[in-house]
C-alpha cells in the first residue's frame, strides 16, 4: 500500500542523528592563520604603534544655581500627576494650600566610555553560488579589518565576512542531500489516524471516514514525503562556511549622584535631566579638578580610572565624555483636610512624587 515507505525509513534512519543538530561540527571547518581557538570571548585589541595622547586637563566651570519654581508650577505639575493615576481623587491637588516650598539642588556625574570591541566564530549560511575565497590569501586578523564606526556614543552591532575564508561544504543537517526527516511522523510519511486511533473503524463497525480504513493518514507536515526540505541549506545541499566578526560598539555609562537632604530617594532621579553645568569629551578625559562639591571630584577620578582600566582590557576605547548635571528638586508642604502632607517636584521634566498622598481608592475592572 506505501510503496516508498522503505525509502523513507531509510532516509529517516541515515538521517536520525543529524535531526536537532545546533551548529556544524567542528571537523566540517579547516584551520585558518590567525583564528585558532575562536569562540572565547572578546579579543583584546593589539597594542597601540603609538602612545595614545594624554587626557587634557578641562577648564573649569562656574557654579550656577537654578531658580526656583512657582507655586503655580508646583501645583500644575501635582495635578497632571494625579490625573495620571486612575485611584487617586483630585481634591489634595485642587484644594490643598501650599504652606511652604523648600528648594534643594543636587549634582550628578556622569562618565560615558564610548568601546569598540571584536569577536569571531565560524558561521554559514545556504550556498547560491556566493564567491570562495579560502587559502587564495593569507586572512587579515580581526583588528585588521577595517571597519566604519558609527556615531560616538551609540550603540551598534555589525556581522562581517572574513576575507579569505569562505569555503564550501556538504550541508552537515541533510548530509549533503538536501532533505531531512521529517520529524512529525519520523520519516514515514504516515501516522496513526487520529480519528479512529488506527483501528480504521468508527463506532460499531462503520469504516473511518477520515482514512478511507486505513487506519493511518499523510503525514500533513511533509505532505506525505517523509521528509521536508533541509532547513540548513534550504535544499541547496551545500554551505558556504566562513568566519564571521562580530565588531559591538558600546556606550558603557555610569552615573554618581551627590547624596542631598531632601528626602527624595535618589533612585527617582535616574530618569530626569538637569541643568548641565559642565561637558568634556576627548579620547581619554580627565577627572573633573576644582569643582565646587569635592565629592564629584572623587567620582569623577575613581570613575575615569575604573573605565579606562575596566575596558582596555577587551575593548579599544574610541572617545570618553563626562558631564556635571545640577538637578533641581523642590520639596512642596501643603495642608488638606486639616492635615499637612508633601510631595516632590525635581527635574528639568517637573516629575512628582508623592508617596502618602492622602485620597486613594481602589478601581475594580468588571
């Protein structure tokens, strides 16, 4: 009744230990000059044929205040706080009656370590007829390859060809025949009948309309094949197999907040900005010397020489910047049904935090 049934469990049995397979084996890639021992890590970059210039000292800012906000700005931005919180009732924010605003500045450090940094591993992809260039010259080494850096300070990826080591293979899933078993009925090209679990009759002796009496159907996967189009090759049969570098251009940031007695948490500071007081940006900076608060100044030396140590071991850095953020935070006393209670307004973006704001409730979806 299956005539290529044989031929389909022989296939499925040549093919049975190659099913699941996550990458070729390592026999299937020859030696390349160069990329012994690939696949552990980051590469460190090669020692510079020059000494990298010096970091400059940056000239020194004046301190700035901000001014305070007003009542009228205070107030408006509790309102759009509440109204962005579906439990909380109006009224505190409408008919509450600012007693006081106690004004607070706090000064935030931020260092960013613009890296370039390679890696490689051996990769493939289907053969249509792509050029094969292995052993017709010696491959550059992964620093070597010149490559075109993004914008500073952004985050990039980018997949490259290694010159010179591209070389075509059987496809190690389908051995090179361009199909592999299929997995939903191991290679048959049939399975059990669903309908009448492979007794061929439904109920008391009516014969299975869904097998015709068979007791086993087309496998709905491979149409009956019992075997689908490799997935590796795409039924190309062949790979082409090279080296592949992967260049990561990375911002590594870091930020260091003055401790200030407001009462604020200063997690809540890490999604506003300030007023910037101070920029510098140069291949390697230096700490930030002179500045009004002594603590930024000790940030700033621990963070450059931690950053500068940290990624030169794996990476090239390319160019570092740090800035000095004056963030203002205004503490808001108000009075509400006999009661007094405070929120925060900080930021450039007028945030608000109010932990005990007083007129929750509670919504229920229906």
């Amino acid at each position: 009744m299956y005539n290529n049934q044989e031929s389909h469990a022989m296939f499925a049995q040549q093919g049975v230990n190659l099913q699941g397979a996550n990458a070729p084996p390592a026999s299937m890639f020859g030696d390349v000059p160069g990329y012994e021992g690939m696949g552990g890590g980051y590469l460190p970059p090669p020692i510079p044929a020059y000494p990298p210039p010096a970091p400059q000292p940056a000239p020194t800012q004046p301190e700035w205040n901000i001014p305070s906000i007003t009542e009228d700005t205070a107030r408006e931005a509790f309102l759009l706080y509440v109204s962005s919180h579906c439990c909380y009732r109006k009224a505190p924010a409408v008919d509450g009656v600012i007693t006081n605003m106690d004004a607070f500045n706090t000064y935030r450090y931020r260092l960013e370590t613009f890296t370039e940094s390679r890696s490689t591993e051996w990769d493939h992809e289907e053969y249509n007829g792509q050029p094969v260039d292995a052993y017709t010259q010696p491959a550059p080494g992964p620093w070597d390859i010149k490559v075109q850096a993004p914008a500073l300070f952004q985050d990039h990826t980018e997949d490259i060809k290694v010159p010179y080591t591209s070389s075509v293979k059987d496809c190690h899933t389908c051995v090179g025949m361009g199909r592999s078993p299929c997995t939903e009925c191991s290679g048959a090209g049939n399975k059990v009948c669903w309908v009448c679990n492979g007794s061929g009759i439904r109920g008391a002796d009516d014969q299975c309309g869904h097998c015709n009496g068979r007791g086993r159907e087309n496998c709905s996967h491979c149409h009956g094949h019992g075997s689908r189009e490799c997935e590796s090759c795409n039924g190309k049969r062949q790979l082409l197999v090279y080296i592949k570098l992967k260049v990561t251009w990375a911002n590594n940031i870091e930020d260091f907040i003055v401790e200030q007695s407001s009462g604020l948490k200063v997690e809540n500071l890490s999604k506003v900005s300030g007023k910037e007081l101070f920029r510098d940006a140069q291949y390697m900076v230096y700490p930030v010397m002179g500045f009004p608060d002594p603590a930024v100044g000790q940030a700033a030396e621990r963070l450059v020489r931690d950053h500068q140590t940290k990624y030169s071991e794996s990476a090239r850095i390319l160019q570092q910047r740090q800035t000095i953020e004056l963030i203002p935070i205004t503490k808001v006393t108000y009075k509400w049904s006999g009661s007094m209670h405070t929120y925060f307004v900080y930021g450039n973006e007028f945030q608000v935090n109010a932990d005990d704001y007083p007129a929750t409730c509670c919504c229920t979806v229906m």
